[in-house]
C-alpha cells in the first residue's frame, strides 16, 4: 500500500514482504537486481488477569501478550480492552500499554468498588462475582478462518463485600440481543404509600433509577406499581441498535439497572446482551432515489448546426421565443445537466475509530475497490467507476464491456458521514453520454477526460473503446444503474449487496395560483419537472425565460432574454426549487402594466407556456417536445366615481370615492390611482382643470381610493389658477353657476366620471374675492351692502347704516 510519511510500510493480512536491491556498479547481468522476499505473519494474543481471585475493594492487573499490537517499535504503544463483571455487564474500557519499546506485552490496572458507579478504571463488582476481560484480535493466523479472534481472561471476586440488593431488582431474561424488550420489575413494599392507588416511581431526585449498556445510559425511567397495594414495580424498554451510536455486537455488553432507594442502599439487576463473537456486520448499499432523470449535454458537446432547435442534439433550451439566432447559443440553453448520484453504504466493519473512517480495501484477490457502478441496457453493461479501493487510478477509463477492471477509475476511499456512524458516502457525477452505446444516441463532438475535465474529440479521452461507426455512448430513457458492494461474512465467504435505479424521463406542468389577476399584483408561478431534479442534495434553479407570455400586448420570454423582466419583477430572479429533490420549482412575478410600450388591457387573455424538452415518451432529452400551457386573464371589475354632494356651492369641499378593484394592486399594502399613465384622474370646472390628481386606498385590500378639493369663487380673473396633486390639497375656481367633473381613465379606451353641481346666490366675501385674484376696485358686494375702502386699500362690504361710522374712522366710500 506504500510507504506513509516517516518509515513504516502499511501491509494487508496474509501479505508478503519482498525487498529489491538495484545495483549500481558493473556486475555481471546475472547478478544485477537480486530479489529476495518473505511472508508476513501474524501471532494470536494471550489475555489473562495476573492472579484467579480478587477481594470486592482490592485492584488487579490484566495482562496482554500480542507482538503484533507493537505498532511502533520505537515507543511504548496501548490501546483499549473490555472489562466487565456479572454485577455490570457495561463494565469499562481499559487502557492497556506495553510494558517497554516494542515489548509486545501490555498491561492494565483496574480497581473495585463495591458503592460507586463504574468509571475510568473503576469496576463495580459484588462477592461471588465473576470479572472478565476480552481483546479481539484481528491480525490472526491465515489457519483461522474466522472474520476475528475473542480471547477472554477471567477471575473472581471473593472478598468480603456489602449487600445492596435488598430491594431486589429482576429483567425477564437472562441474556438479550439487540431489538429485545427488556421488561425490569422491582419489589418494593415500603414505596407502596398508599393502599388504595396504583404508584409510581418517577422521582429522580429521591429515587434514581439507572439503566445503563456500554452504550447508552438513561437516568430518568419510570416503574408503575403492577396493581393496587402490591408494592411491586415494573417498566420496560427496547434495546434499539439502531438508536445507540455504534452498538458493539458481542458478548461483552450487558444491560445494567439500578436503583438507589436509600442513601449506600442500591438495588442492581443486570444481563449480558448475547450475539456471535464472531459476527460481522451484514452491510447494505443504496442510491439515494429508485428513479433519475436521464442527464443532458451543453452546445460545446456538439458539432455547430444551424437549427434553433435541438434538433437530434441532448440539449434543454429555454423557450423558443427567446433564441434570437439560427443556431442555438450556451446562453440559449439550460447548459450542462450533469446528473449527480449519491451513494450510501452502511458498513459498521469500516467504523474502527471515533473519527471519521474511510473504505479503503480493495476486493480480495483484486485491484479494485468493493464499490463498483456500472449502467446496463438488455446485455450491455458499462462500468462507471470503482470506489472505496487502496490506490486511486487517475487514468482509468469508464469499462464499456465490463471486461478491463484493471485499467478501469479508480475513485479511491469513501469517506464516514460522521464520527461512529458506519454510514460512508461517494458522489458520482453522470453525464449523458456515459451509457451504453446505441444508434438512437446523440453524435457526441466532444468528450470530458474523467481525470482533470480537459476536453478531447475523441471518445477514447472518456471509454476505454471506442463506440461503432453507427452508434453513440449516451443514456437512455429506461437505462438502470446499479451499484454493488463486495464484502467477506463472518466465515470469510464473499458476498455482494446491491441496489438500482432507473433513468426515466416524466411530464412537467406549469401552474399558477389562480386563474385572474388584477393588473399589478403578484403571481405565483410553479413549474413541476421532476427531469430538471439532477441533485438529490442541494436546491436548483432554472432562468425564467423557460416561460413565455403571449398576450394580445407581447409575445415574450420572462426572463432576461425577453427583454422585459423588470416589468415583471420576479423574486427571485430564477425559478428556485422548493426543496432538496423535489423537482417543483417556483416564484412570484408581477403583473405588469406595460410591455414593449404597450399597457395590458382589462380583461386580457394570457397563455403562459413552458416547452418539455423531455417528455416522457422521448428516448433522451432534446429528443422530442410537449409545449405545456396555463392560461390567465387580467381583471375586468370595472370602476364607479362618486362625488358626497349632488350641489356644492363656493368654499366647499368636495369629497371624492373611486371604488376599483382592478386597481388594488398589492393586498398588503396600500395602493394609489390618478396620478400614473395606467390610472389617470382630471378634476374639471367649466374654466378650470386638475390634471393627475392623487387618489389613495383607504386600506390594504378594499379597492377603494378617496381625496377631496376645494372650491374657491371666481369672478372672472384671468389670473385665478387651480393647484394641488392630491389627495387633499386640491383648489379649484368656479363660478357661481358651474359644475364639477371627476374623470377616472381605467384604460386607454375606457373612463367612468362622476359630476355634481355648482349653485352659489351669493357673492364670495370680499376678502376671498381678492384672495381669489379680484382686484379690490372689481369687488362684488351682495344686496344690502355697500363698498369702502379700508386703510391698505383693501375692500370690504358692509351694510348702509355703518357707512357713517366706519367713515368717521377714516375708511372712504368709493
């Protein structure tokens, strides 16, 4: 396997050492590059306890003679052996170390409790105990054909030791096996409180109860008293392998309960948990789906043809209104779709440490890895890749015929998922042409080297033959890929595990989240296409200009290429798809006002439509197409323009209501009308007129937008003008006999008014007459009244018999 950093050489079991000279002087042929080799063998361990017998609180010294765990012969090497006893089958993990460098000979020390819990090098034992100790040792002679070899040492514990099991604690077995229910009773009479209720032991803090394995450990366990006044309790729980990190499958685990029920006081009851010494684990191999889409290529993978269509190419271009040339452009297309496969295996013999392991061994009597993935159609396989071997192959070459595993990728170790998971993990990248050959296939121009991505024309840069004049490497709808995994059982017999999946190719839909839309709001719009899935493990996304628009306005892609997206607003700006491999793809666009210089009309008919490229009676995607079509509409609720009075007379305000569901733009917020090319508003008098006047919603969602002006008097001053933009700041002139007209345009044909009168009898006041522009000579006073003219020159009218008084004060008459 090659030498490591410093000077070690890794070898397999049963390997042989051979060691070549090469000669650098002149000697004679027959005595250049002499060779010389051995075998390398392995020894089987001894393990034993120094002494037979133990006392309950004394220590002892486990001893372990094995040359092959000298690992290093220029340090002192340990590692780690199971220590249990009949009182807790959990038991610890002992250190052992090797007396001296490179001794061969380990030894650990342990010490017994008859009180505390078992820790460290702490093993809690009761007199008559038996203590055991086990190593498994797996560089083994080659005449034991076992997957490994258990030595177990024991001795006994027969000191003076303290009862603790007055309260007794019983399991309805004697041993178990993972997945067993363990059913625990505990007799009790002085918890039965109270004779005439069934009772429970659920205080942790009083009454602790302990369920321990080597692996797990539950502190909180409840027992319920089995009836009424019986003092006797009981609970369950299931040994789940599959819920403990890395259950270690031998008989050297055991489950342990205990209960604390006074203070130095504990009830113990325990049982080993019995399997195979000689086990190993059964692995299992899986694609992580049972159907692919059929991947597909970019236009670099073909020779340049002059078609805006696929046209025999394995290619996904977006919609057809938006390639702009004769020949199909990258840009033009979804690019490359590479399928990305992951494959799991589930291998608890490769989880030899608390960190992340690897698979790296090859096939027995091979070269190659255990990992192999090929693609078969009828008799054809092909072989993609070996995985999980000792050497990657950086030249190898996917195996057309399943006949050069020797020259074939090497994908090298697969990785643990995480620390004591046994779970490992490859990711394999597909392309289209990566199957076997047929005359139905795509002419492929240009092949990817497996090895460093460099592009070649020649299939001989990817395959390890060519393909024949006639046909093509590509995949295939109905194609199965298969994975298998090589492993050794426990008698050392091989066996493979497989699993498969199936390339196919399925209908897209397209949808949105209802049938009519007021101009201006939001849509949702969702495309389903399980083909545009190409990795089970991240969120993908496609450009919006896989859809088109075609409205009586413009015929349009949605996207950047139809030149039109900021009228449509999408967020995000691509399709996303919702989740890891979901295969459903969505977001939200506006209804636009305007496209290509053209407003949408009420009531406007839209056919949205996505093209297929790989609909499910095609061989390959680009084969064929199915175009998909969901149609909408704009809304058409008309609009209504309401004024509060029939008759307004000078210095009113008028109040004006448009109702116009057409024009509630956004539910959520609030929306505004008249003063917009889409919506405009022109309040009129007979002289006078307000141009783009503001209207706003009176909330979120009612569709109805108000404002107000006020009237002034006018009487007849060129100079008089109206003002404001809205809502509330409008002034408009009338005269004493006019009207008001309020103008709301819904489209470029379409406007709905409301009107109301204006009658005044009387005069403005002087005051607002000159506020008005009325020169102070041009004054108008009402019957009754007479002019004068104040200090400043200003008019005011006032009645005949305070002439004569406001004149003493120095005003004049006219």
């Amino acid at each position: 396997m090659g030498w490591n950093n410093s000077k070690f050489l890794f070898v397999m079991v049963f390997a042989s050492l051979i060691l070549i000279f090469n000669s650098t002087t002149d000697v004679i042929a027959e005595e250049k590059n002499p060779v010389t080799g051995s075998s390398i063998s392995w020894n089987e361990g001894k393990i034993k306890w120094l002494e037979t017998s133990y006392p309950s609180t004394g220590t002892a010294v486990v001893q372990l003679i094995d040359p092959d765990m000298n690992l290093n012969s220029e340090k002192v090497d340990n590692f780690d052996v199971d220590v249990w006893s009949d009182t807790d089958f959990a038991g610890i993990d002992l250190t052992m170390t090797e007396t001296d460098v490179s001794s061969g000979i380990f030894e650990g020390t342990v010490f017994f409790t008859i009180t505390d819990d078992s820790s460290g090098h702490r093993l809690r034992v009761l007199q008559g105990d038996t203590i055991y100790t086990k190593y498994d040792d797996i560089t083994i002679s080659e005449t034991n054909k076992n997957y490994k070899l258990v030595l177990i040492g024991t001795a006994t514990i027969d000191g003076d030791s303290v009862s603790v099991i007055e309260n007794r604690i019983t399991l309805d077995k004697e041993s178990y096996v993972w997945d067993d229910d363990v059913s625990i009773t505990l007799v009790a009479p002085e918890l039965n409180l109270d004779n005439k209720s069934i009772e429970k032991i659920d205080d942790p803090e009083k009454f602790p109860i302990e369920i321990t394995t080597r692996h797990f450990e539950i502190k909180e366990f409840n027992l319920v008293e089995t009836g009424i006044d019986t003092g006797i309790f009981s609970g369950e729980i299931t040994l789940k392998a599959s819920e403990f990190p890395n259950p270690d499958y031998n008989d050297s685990d055991g489950i342990s309960v205990n209960f604390e029920y006074a203070e130095d006081n504990v009830a113990i009851g325990s049982a080993p948990i019995i399997l195979n010494s000689f086990e190993s684990y059964a692995p299992s191999v899986s694609f992580d789906r049972d159907v692919y889409p059929v991947p597909f290529g970019s236009v670099d993978d073909f020779a340049d043809m002059v078609s805006s269509t696929p046209d025999g190419r394995s290619l996904f271009p977006v919609h057809l209104t938006a390639v702009t040339t004769g020949n199909l452009q990258e840009s033009e297309t979804l690019g490359s779709g590479d399928l990305m496969t992951h494959i799991r295996i589930h291998d608890a013999n490769f989880d030899i440490s608390q960190n992340v392991d690897k698979i790296i061994q090859d096939v027995n009597g091979k070269t190659v890895g255990p990992l192999k993935i090929s693609v078969i159609r009828d008799s054809q396989t092909m072989v993609l890749a070996y995985a999980g071997g000792s050497t990657p192959n950086d030249d190898g070459l996917i195996d057309v015929n399943d006949n050069s595993p020797t020259t074939a990728r090497q994908m090298g170790s697969i990785s643990e998922v995480s620390p004591d998971s046994g779970v490992f993990e490859l990711d394999l990248a597909v392309r289209y042409f990566d199957g076997p050959s047929s005359a139905q296939c795509p002419v492929t121009a240009m092949f990817t080297s497996l090895n460093n991505d460099a592009v070649f024309g020649s299939e001989e840069s990817r395959f390890d033959e060519p393909s024949t004049e006639t046909e093509n490497y590509c995949i295939l709808k109905g194609d199965v890929l298969t994975v298998e995994y090589t492993y050794l059982d426990e008698q050392g017999n091989v066996n493979v595990v497989t699993d498969s999946a199936t390339f196919d190719l399925r209908n897209g839909t397209l949808e949105a989240n209802q049938d009519v839309y007021i101009i201006g709001s939001d849509m949702i719009l969702t495309l389903t296409d399980p083909d545009l899935d190409l990795d089970n493990d991240k969120v993908e996304t496609y450009p919006l200009d896989l859809i088109e628009w075609d409205s009586s306005a413009a015929t349009l892609t949605m996207g950047r290429l139809g030149g039109e997206i900021s009228a449509f607003d999408p967020e995000p700006l691509n399709f996303r798809e919702t989740g890891d491999s979901t295969g459903v793809f969505q977001l939200v666009v506006e209804i636009p006002h305007v496209l290509q210089d053209t407003y949408l009309e009420r009531g406007e008919e839209i056919v949205l439509e996505y093209t297929d490229w790989s609909p499910s009676g095609a061989s390959y995607v680009g084969n064929e197409e199915e175009d998909v079509d969901f149609t909408i509409s704009t809304s058409n609720f008309g609009a209504t323009v309401n004024l509060d009075k029939k008759d307004y007379t000078w210095n009113d305000k008028v109040y004006i209501t448009v109702v116009s569901p057409n024009h509630n733009f956004d539910s959520d917020l609030v929306d505004e009308i008249g003063n917009i090319a889409s919506s405009k508003i022109k309040i009129s008098t007979r002289q006078f007129n307000l141009d783009n006047y503001k209207l706003v919603e009176t909330g979120t969602n009612t569709g109805t937008f108000t404002g107000e002006v006020t009237l002034v008097g006018h009487v007849g001053n060129m100079d008089t003008v109206s003002t404001g933009k809205g809502p509330v700041d409008g002034v408009m002139p009338a005269s004493s006999k006019d009207g008001i007209t309020v103008e709301f345009e819904l489209t470029e044909d379409e406007t709905v008014v409301g009107s109301a009168l204006i009658k005044s009898d009387k005069k403005l006041s002087p005051l607002k007459q000159q506020l008005a522009g009325v020169s102070a000579k041009d004054v108008v006073c009402n019957d009754g009244f007479s002019k004068l003219y104040k200090s400043d020159n200003s008019a005011i009218c006032v009645k005949f018999d305070t002439i004569s008084k406001l004149m003493e004060r120095g005003w004049d008459e006219f």
